[in-house]
C-alpha cells in the first residue's frame, strides 16, 4: 500500500469549513494533487475553494454542491469528469440532531455506508481499480459512552464496526482498499458551538460534562489525518485527541 501524500487526488465530503476543510489544506501541503471539496454548504464551500486555491494554486482543489444521502451518483459522475481515479476517500460529513433519529442515520450511517461502497468498488484492484484508501470518520464517541447523546453514539459506533469489517485483511488482500477508522476527540467546530440533546432540560449537563474534556483545534485533525493515512493499517482504529499525535486504538 502506497502511504505517500504526494500525488494522490483525495476526496473529502463535509469540506466546507471545520474538520474536511483543515483535512483538505493539510493534504495539498503534503503534496496532494488534488483535494476534491464535497459539501451541502454550496456558498461556504465556494469561499472555501477560493481560499485553498490562493494558497496551493488553482488547478489543486475543485468543489461539488453535495448531499450526501442524496447526491451519491450524481457527484460521482462530476468526480470522474475532472480525474479517472480517487486514491483517497475521507467521509467526514456528519451532524449531530439528537432529536432526529432519521437524519442521525441517514446521514452518519447509510451515507457514509454507501460512498464507501460506491468508491470501494471504483478502488479494488480485483475489479480493475488501482487500489486506495478510505477513512470514516467516527468520534471518540464511538467507542466512549455518555448517557445524553444515544443517537449520535449508535451512529459513530455504528460506523466503526462497519468500517473494521471491511477493513480487515481478508477484504485487503483481495481488493487492495485500506478502510480505516478516525475517531476525533473534541474539536472547537461549528457543531461543537451548538451542541443539542433529545431532552432540553440535560444540556447543561452535557455542557457541564464535557466541558473539563481535553479540547484541541481543527488543525489537530488535519494534520491528525494525514498521520493516519501515512501509518495507519487496514481495519484499524485511530485517536486525534487534545492536539496530540495520531494514536491506534486496541479493541
């Protein structure tokens, strides 16, 4: 498996700000060569791509309007018209609407389930692909419990199971696709400003909660992932926390 930065054309859902878009900076100046920006947010996301663009050159970043739950064919088409083949795959879109279950899902599971699928097959070697890598972005409340957010956790939990049994070598060494697990720890984002709960009157003590938890900066996770990709083994899962290095986790 090639774990070199440079050269590769990455695609990151939810780039339009926060963890996709630091994820986005941080491997063109590793030698990306191109980030391809997905995101629903079509105005922020146009700012955004003029921003990379002054930064790393214009010919290094392109941006798609997408819906994930919705958009999976569609955007595919458009990402084949610009490069024959994605070599990495980050599906970091997310929300969290603990008082919606469906959105939860749709968006944190299904979606992500099926662009991993739809660039798993365009990837695998066995089907005349170059091979690549695909990074699913979980949480730490993937793995840890809190008792406020049960929707959100059964959806990062459900996304670490889902990616570290395809992930596992058996898949591997037929295909040639690393799946791997990123479990960020809290991030100073758009979402972390407006956190909610399924019961208004326990966010205060989810607010009181996580509030003496180690925080970090979404650059912490830019450059968190990129270590990932350049270490990281098929079916394994890994820690950005509190500004440190990339860390594997054992289950």
């Amino acid at each position: 498996m090639d774990r070199d930065v440079k050269g590769k054309v990455v695609l990151i859902t939810g780039s339009a700000d926060g963890l996709g878009l630091t994820m986005v900076e941080h491997f063109l100046e590793n030698g990306a060569k191109l980030a391809i920006m997905l995101d629903v947010n079509e105005k922020q996301g146009l700012q955004s791509l003029e921003q990379v663009k002054v930064k790393f050159g214009k010919d290094r970043a392109v941006f798609f309007k997408c819906d994930v739950t919705e958009d999976l064919d569609k955007v595919y088409a458009q990402v084949l018209g610009v490069t024959k083949n994605v070599d990495v795959v980050i599906n970091n879109a997310g929300v969290l609407a603990e008082k919606d279950i469906k959105k939860t899902i749709n968006v944190n599971v299904t979606a992500l389930m099926e662009w991993t699928m739809k660039f798993f097959d365009h990837m695998r070697k066995d089907k005349g692909g170059k091979g690549g890598t695909i990074i699913n972005v979980s949480s730490i409340y993937g793995y840890r419990i809190t008792a406020l957010i049960p929707y959100y956790h059964a959806s990062k939990f459900a996304v670490r199971g889902f990616s570290q049994s395809l992930g596992q070598e058996y898949n591997f060494k037929r295909t040639g696709v690393r799946v791997v697990t990123l479990c960020p720890g809290l991030t100073t984002t758009n979402m972390s400003k407006y956190p909610n709960v399924r019961e208004d009157e326990t966010l205060d003590d989810l607010l009181n909660e996580i509030k003496d938890t180690e925080w970090q900066e979404t650059k912490d996770i830019g450059r968190g992932t990129v270590e990932i990709f350049q270490k990281a083994d098929s079916g394994s899962v890994w820690l950005v926390e509190g500004g440190r290095p990339a860390e594997k986790l054992d289950f």
